[in-house]
C-alpha cells in the first residue's frame, strides 16, 4: 500500500481558500516579523531528499503559507548516490544518515530544526545535542494537555520526564473483532487492555471447524500471511523488551526463561489452531480469478473480511479498508457485510501500559546550537498547534496527535481510544542493525528453529540452546568482519 501516495493526494485536493481564511490570523501575530526574510533550515535522517514534495506537502507547505517571509530549507543527510539503486563501492562502507545529522547539527552551519526517530531521541538528548522544549511551552502557553498520552508520555520517557521534542501525528495497532461471530457463538466481546493470555483464553472460544471451513480465534495480521506466526508476532514480544542479543551485538540472550516462555505461547497457538493457517495458494488464486464461482471471495486475502478470524491486529491505517468495504458491500459479489469494533491491542502484566509499535510521524526538535532557535519553535509549535491537526485530522493512514481532533471518518462509529491509549513499545536499535547488517540473518536462524519446534523436530529448550549456539557464533563472523560475507553455518 503507498501510504505516501494516497497522502500526497489527499494533500493535493486541500483547498487554498480553506487554508487562507484558518491561516489568515497566524500572518499576523507579529506584524513586524513579516518584513524580515528568515530561513529555517531543517535536516533529516529520515530518507528525503532536498527538494522532496512529500515532506513539503507534509510539513512545510502550509507553514510557509502562513509565514510568507520565512523559508525553510531542507537538509538530508542520506547519500543520495543510493537513492536509485545505487550501490556501495566493493570495500566502501555507506555511511550512516544518522551519523552524518549528528555532524551536521555539530557544523559550521547546523540546522536550526531536526527530524528524527523515536529511538534516536535518547542518544541525542544525552549528548546535549537538543533543547528542552519546556521552558518555550512555559513562556508561550503552549497547551499540550491534549495531547494523546501514547505521544507526549512516549516522547518523555525519553527525556527522563522531560519534553525535547513533539510529533504532529502518528500510527499506531488496535484488534479489530467481528461482532457477528462473537453473537453467534454467544461469547462476550474482547475489551480494552484485556491481557494477551486472556485474548488467547478468548480466541480459544471462537476457533471452531475443520478444513477449509475452520474459523480462527485470534491473527497477528488481516492478511493472510502463510502461517509464518514467528515474525507476525513480534507485537507480541516487543513490549517485554527481549533482546536476541546484547546492546553490542555480540553475544546471544535466547537461552532463558522468558524467551522459552514466549516461544511456548506462541506454539500453543499454533497447536490448537488458533491462529490461521497457511491456505492453498492455486485455490486461493482460483476463488480470486474466477468470480462466477460461488465459491469467490473478492477478500480471498484478508482473514479478518473473509470471516475466517474472529479477532485480529489492524493498523489504523487499514481501517479504511475495513470502512470501504462495508459501504460499498451491496456492489461486491460475494461479500455479506457485518458488524465490527476495536479495541487495544492485549497487554502483558509485566508492562500493563505498553503496546506494541507505535510510529511517530514527524519527531521534531531544536538543534542544541541552531542559529534560528526562536523561528525553530515557531515552525515546531505552528506544526503541532491545533489549527494544524484540525486541517489534517482527515487523514486515513496517520492520527494527528491532538485528541480533540481524532474521531472516526465517514461517520463510522468505533471504539477509536483503542489506538490512541496505550505507550509505544521500545524500538528496534535499526543503527546497530545498520551498523551491522548480518544481524538480520541471525534472526533468520531464530525463525528457522521455530519451524522446527513447530513441526515437532524440536522441543522449546534445545531450539532456544541451538539458536544461543549458532547465534554467537556468527556474531562472531559479523565482530571480526562487520561488513563481509556471512559463512553459513553447518546444520
């Protein structure tokens, strides 16, 4: 799905006379500022290029159109020589964009704003490289009461309770459940913040049949994903912060309690049928192809609109979908609508708060030495100010950050707080990952020893003992030689 696409469109059809009668008061707050050309320089890690309408459309456009005199000026820090497929040369390391934004807003002419990620903050706050936001929020009553509590809190626990930065909007994962299997089987409906051994205790309840004709109790995914629940459940474990290895990427942690714990639920799953299976791939093409059969599923795809799960992760951006397809149902063949709801995604007990991944969209913040930090607040406080998320509470892929402005679209009626109530998760350390590429394949491992538990070659332990072993061994391979070949390991 091109979620950038549908936005740009979406950007493309806002009307100027709309943005000139909400934006007229902001041109003048400061008469006199409106004589004096300034720039705003903002640099990103983020993969947008100098002259990116995306990011523009995005996060500049409507600014700019507020505040004509000033001009912002983008700064990436990717190697654009790889933009277009575009490869290294043999033995030349890329370097990092996240590397590079660190020594650019160290530079001679350091930007004055930086777009970054959720797990980057940490790293940037604790070498001083940002300013506090809160004595700016102080001095100008900036409310951020309204805030959804997954964003601010999210963005604090960072800073140690203390706010560097903000995000103009986000997305976040709900479980989407179908009413109509629920009343049929005369279960109670899931609630919010239910613990995930009570969404497996209910999905128990659900899951029923045999064959084609089995209905599931829970999915990691809408989509059909092929049964591969070992990489579908990572929502799942990501709130208990296993790690497969240490912080160095060098040695292994899976020999232990817990992951044995996790991997044990997780082919509980799979034993008992509750998840879905891996369905035929020709009788899946065959019902999708031929739509005069009664057997054709225009949502052959989907196991959530194909009523073969009663319970299942959505992203908000799939709601749409969900919502299009109800509407529209009398002109698709084949397809009976029903009704629907979400709710949080389950919670574990060690961490009743957290939920899954949680993707900020547009973490900004002031560079530590910006030369323009009063226009840099200006810009940040404008884009996350509420007559911003009012003219982009109509998108379908992201949740603009103010709560007074999130509410269902079309009318639809939905428990929308699902998405909105739970702490993001802790992040995948994507620099180590960078930095060390070869890690990727030792999760390989971890899967294809899943697999293995799964068809009954292996018990929990000795797959988790196995995959310490092998692990440590090729994180030895990547310590010695971070950017060679992996040698593959004898089985």
């Amino acid at each position: 799905m091109n979620n950038k696409h549908v936005q740009r469109t979406v950007l493309a059809t806002l009307s100027v006379g709309l943005m000139g009668t909400v934006l007229a008061a902001c041109t003048k707050v400061n008469p006199a500022d409106s004589k004096t050309e300034r720039v705003i320089r903002i640099a990103t890690s983020m993969g947008y290029s100098a002259q990116d309408d995306y990011f523009r459309q995005r996060f500049t456009e409507l600014f700019e159109f507020a505040n004509p005199n000033i001009k912002i000026e983008l700064i990436p820090t990717n190697d654009e020589r790889y933009m277009y497929g575009g490869r290294p040369n043999p033995g030349e390391r890329p370097k990092d964009p996240y590397d590079t934004l660190k020594e650019v807003m160290q530079g001679d002419n350091p930007p004055d704003v930086v777009m970054v990620s959720y797990e980057q903050l940490p790293d940037l706050i604790s070498n001083n490289m940002l300013s506090q936001l809160d004595p700016m929020i102080t001095k100008d009553k900036f409310d951020t009461s309204d805030f959804v509590p997954a964003v601010i809190d999210g963005i604090k626990k960072m800073g140690e309770g203390k706010l560097y930065a903000l995000a103009p909007t986000f997305n976040s994962s709900a479980v989407i459940y179908n009413k109509k299997m629920f009343d049929e089987a005369g279960v109670p409906y899931p609630k919010d913040k239910m613990t995930w051994e009570e969404m497996f205790d209910l999905a128990r309840r659900m899951a029923k049949g045999d064959g084609a004709d089995r209905k599931y109790g829970f999915s990691f995914s809408t989509q059909n994903m092929g049964g591969d629940i070992y990489n579908t459940s990572q929502i799942y474990t990501a709130p208990l912060q296993l790690r497969m290895f240490d912080e160095k990427g060098e040695k292994m942690t899976v020999d232990s309690d817990q992951w044995e714990k996790v991997w044990k639920a997780l082919l509980q799953l799979k034993t008992e049928k509750l998840v879905p299976e891996q369905q035929d791939p020709a009788q899946m093409k065959a019902r999708m192809i031929n739509a005069s059969s009664d057997n054709y599923n225009p949502f052959q795809y989907d196991d959530f609109l194909s009523n073969r799960v009663a319970t299942a992760v959505i992203n908000y951006g799939q709601i749409n979908q969900i919502t299009n397809a109800m509407k529209n149902a009398q002109n698709i063949k084949g397809f009976t609508p029903f009704d629907w709801d979400v709710v949080t995604l389950p919670v574990h007990q060690e961490a009743p708060d957290v939920g899954g991944y949680i993707s900020m969209d547009g973490i900004m913040a002031i560079n530590a030495k910006a030369q323009n930090a009063s226009d840099a607040w200006k810009y940040i406080k404008f884009i996350n100010g509420e007559e911003w998320a009012r003219l982009k509470a109509g998108s379908s892929y992201q949740i603009v950050s103010r709560q007074k402005y999130i509410k269902p679209r079309d009318g639809v009626q939905m428990n929308i707080k699902a998405f909105t109530t739970l702490l993001p998760a802790p992040q995948l350390d994507s620099k180590l990952y960078r930095d060390k590429p070869g890690l990727y394949q030792v999760n390989s491992i971890g899967s294809k020893l899943f697999k293995d538990v799964v068809d009954g070659k292996l018990q929990v332990r000795a797959a988790l003992k196995q995959w310490q072993t092998e692990g440590d061994a090729m994180l030895q391979q990547i310590k010695e030689n971070p950017n060679g070949p992996i040698k593959p390991l004898p089985r």
